[in-house]
C-alpha cells in the first residue's frame, strides 16, 4: 500500500468489507450449492455424459487463477483485478442460467470459476492490506469460516431453489448481491491499495502456462474418478492425467527460477517457516472435506433421513469451525506466536479422528456428532491462522504472492481429500449393506482426516526453534 496515500475512512472500509465477504460468499458457495442442483439440471439438459464437468469446469479455472490474481494484483492493484473477477463471475453466473445445453452450460461455468479465483483470493489479501493486529485477525478467521458456512449451507440454499423456484434460480441469485458488490467495489476501493511492483517487470506467462496445464491436469484426472463408476486409478483419464500433470511441476519450478516476476515466488519457499506453512494449509483441513462429503450418505442410507435432515446433522463440523475459525486467531494474536496454538488444534482433529475408528451402524448419533465437532474445532485454528501467519512473516510487497500460493495449496488439498475420501469409501463397500456403509464411512472419515492432521502438525515441528513466532505489526 502507497504509505502516502490517505487510509480509508471507516464507513468506507465497512462498506468494502460488506462487498468482499458478500462476493466471497457467492463464490465458495456456487461450489456446494449447484451440485444439490446437478441432478436436475442433467435430467432438464440431458446432459448425463457431462455430469462430472460442470463442477470441473469450475473448479479448474478457480484453482488455477488464484495465485495468478494475486500476483497481478501486486502489480496492478486489488481494484482492477478485483472487479475483473467480479464482472466475469455475475456475467457467468447469468449465461449459466440461460443454458440450453450442457455444453453451454459447461462453458459458463468456466467463466464463472474465472472469476471465483479474484474472489477467493483477493478477498483473505484486501483485509491484509487494509487492516492490522487483533482487527485483522478477527476479520482473516470471519473470512475463513465462511468456508464453512459454504460447504453445510450450500446444499440445504441448493435443494431450497431447486424444489421450490427452479434449478436456474441458482445461477440468478448470484446477479443482485453480485452486482451490488461490484458498486460498492468500484467506488469505494482506490486504486492504490495492493500496487507494490513497477509495471515494467515482464508478465510471467510461461509460468502461467505451465501452470496451468499441471494444475489442470491433476484436477480433471481427480475429478474423472469422481464419475460412477469411478475408473480406476490406473486409467489414463485418472491416473495418467494425475501422472502428467505431476510430470510437469519440475518443469514449472525450471520456469519459475528465471522468470523476473513469477506468479509464484519460489524466493518464499527458501524460508522454512513458509515452506511449512504452504504444507500445513495443504494438509490441515482434509478432515473438513472428508467429513462433508461422507457423513451426509451414512445419515442418508443408514440412518434413513432425508437430504435436507442430513445437512443438518452434519451441523456440529459447521459449529466446531465457526467457533474455533475466530477463537484460534484470537489466541495466536494475543501470544505472538502460531505453532503452539496450532498443534494443540491439530491434537483436537486427531482426537476427533479416531473416534471414528469404532464407528458403525450402531454408533449413537451422539459420539459422530461430537467428533464431527471436535474435528471442525480442531481445523478451524488453522484456516484462520495460517493465514495470520504468512501475511505477519513475509515482507508487505510479497503477500499477494504468498496468499495466492497458500490459497491455491489448500485448494488442491482439498481436491486429493475428496478424492481420497471417495476412494477408501468404495473400497471398504461389499455387499452394499447399512453395515458396510457405516464402517466405509468412519474409516474415510479418520484415514483422511488423521493423515491430513499428521502431515500438518509435522509440518509445523518442522519451523525452526523460535521460528513460530509473530513479527510485530509495522506502524502505518
């Protein structure tokens, strides 16, 4: 930020905050909220064999482009990209509602992800800039736990406008709040917030490219073995996309090395502190994607209730997040420093992970709900944190980088939990009874969840001694 630039007032800032928790709502819950729709959707477009496209094609273009964003924005300025993404997500967002064919469809999802990826990032970097100390940390953990809200909200909002108003009501929802927030957007954000690299540097876009392609590949092979059936991993629709797409980082860290201004600064990695804080944000919350993909089918096909009943059951995870998302930073903030509190969290999700491994058809509702909580209690501390903690360590002209590769770990993270989660699931299905279910169900829950929390909590052993110490925050 231009330290001579006068700050914004405080009306002002209230005003962006409104608009940026508003977009990034609408983002991570297009998500959730279209797949409770999908099935829908496919039967009115006949569009079985695109199924699986619809979210990819989200989901690619909104991974892909977070660290992208971020890194133009600290060349440009949050305010241009920012009501970039904005306007490409609310025209997406009414092209998909106008869809007649899933291949229209597919396209303006693509459109819609686009501009996701200035959402999700920009939003966790504007409060960065604009805010600091306790402030700043209350606002990072408010940001975070809407992950949450999303991912249980999404499918009960989802099968609400799909029953009762139609499955393109879904898409037009996003245009009011969309629109309202791009105003506000544009006339309350100045154009210098963000801006810390010179305009000559040249773009790095044989980085983009690569990663692109590397990125891409791996999602879209992890999502073809969400297809049913799911082809094996030995396919080359799965497995070969994998094994590409992994073929080609060593090619992208070649890139990146020469490039002036890398879209992910590989500078960032010599530190052993961030290093470990990109690997622990990639890992910690795999529990969260295990969880909400799995539990909702156990209450559906063992415990018999409905969609909707499902979701709420779940509400526990939500409740042990939102709780813990602001009460972890909180703590952090007050004891200048992040590891300790971090690991005592990752001890919690672990504790909640293995109370899954009696779990069965006759397991009281009452044990699943309280480890569900206690692994939502366990993974909310570094959602929130994590992001305290780079955004205090690096230098102020190297956050947009560090938060947009942070936020892009944590996304392709979420995308192996998911599809370890599904994979362990099916292969501990035999007889396709209740009992089956449960028992693939728990052991889903805390494979996934104990090897995410493990590989976390060793990841931050690993900062050096000291090392997990907060900075102090600059004077403005």
């Amino acid at each position: 930020m231009d330290s001579a630039a006068p700050p914004l007032t405080a009306r002002r800032q209230r005003l962006l905050l409104a608009a940026v928790m508003s977009g990034l709502l609408l983002a991570m819950l297009d998500q959730t909220i279209v797949g409770t729709a999908l099935p829908t959707i496919v039967r009115a477009l006949h569009g079985d064999t695109l199924y699986v496209w619809v979210i990819t094609a989200y989901l690619v273009p909104a991974t892909v482009s977070l660290p992208v964003y971020a890194r133009l924005s600290d060349r440009y300025g949050r305010r241009p990209l920012l009501l970039f993404g904005m306007t490409v997500f609310v025209a997406g967002s009414a092209l998909a509602a106008t869809a007649q064919t899933m291949e229209q469809l597919v396209l303006w999802r693509a459109a819609q992800g686009l501009g996701a990826g200035a959402l999700e990032s920009l939003s966790f970097i504007l409060v960065a800039d604009l805010y600091r100390g306790q402030r700043s940390a209350a606002l990072q953990g408010a940001l975070a736990g809407l992950m949450g809200v999303s991912f249980i909200a999404g499918p009960l909002v989802g099968g609400f406008l799909t029953d009762h108003i139609g499955w393109r009501s879904v898409f037009l929802v996003n245009l009011p709040i969309g629109i309202a927030a791009i105003v506000v957007v544009r006339a309350v954000l100045p154009g210098w917030v963000g801006r810390s690299e010179r305009r000559g540097a040249p773009l790095d876009l044989a980085g983009i490219a690569v990663l692109t392609a590397a990125v891409g590949l791996v999602l879209v092979g992890i999502s073809e073995h969400s297809q049913i059936p799911a082809p094996a991993w030995t396919d080359p629709r799965t497995g070969g996309l994998v094994l590409l797409g992994l073929l080609l980082v060593p090619v992208f860290v070649a890139v990146e090395r020469r490039a002036a201004s890398p879209i992910v600064p590989l500078r960032l990695l010599a530190d052993r502190r961030v290093a470990s804080i990109l690997v622990a944000a990639a890992t910690a919350s795999f529990g969260l994607y295990a969880g909400v993909l799995l539990l909702p089918r156990y209450f559906q096909l063992v415990r018999d209730v409905s969609a909707t009943h499902s979701g709420l059951l779940i509400y526990p995870l939500l409740l042990g997040l939102l709780v813990a998302v602001n009460v972890g930073p909180t703590l952090i903030v007050r004891r200048g420093a992040f590891r300790g509190v971090l690991l005592g969290a990752c001890a919690v999700a672990a504790a909640g992970a293995l109370g899954f491994a009696t779990f069965d058809a006759d397991t009281p509702d009452w044990q699943s709900l309280l480890f569900m909580a206690m692994i939502g209690a366990g993974i909310g501390p570094a959602l929130s944190g994590l992001q305290i903690a780079i955004q205090r360590i690096v230098p102020p002209a190297q956050v947009g980088g560090a938060m947009g590769t942070m936020l892009l770990a944590r996304q392709i993270g979420g995308a192996v939990a998911l599809a370890a989660a599904e994979t362990i699931y099916a292969s501990g299905l035999h007889d396709g009874g209740a009992a089956d279910a449960a028992t693939a169900t728990g052991t889903g829950v805390l494979v996934v969840s104990l090897v995410g929390t493990t590989i976390a909590a060793a990841a931050l052993l690993a900062i050096p001694r000291g090392g997990g110490r907060l900075p102090e925050v600059p004077a403005r």
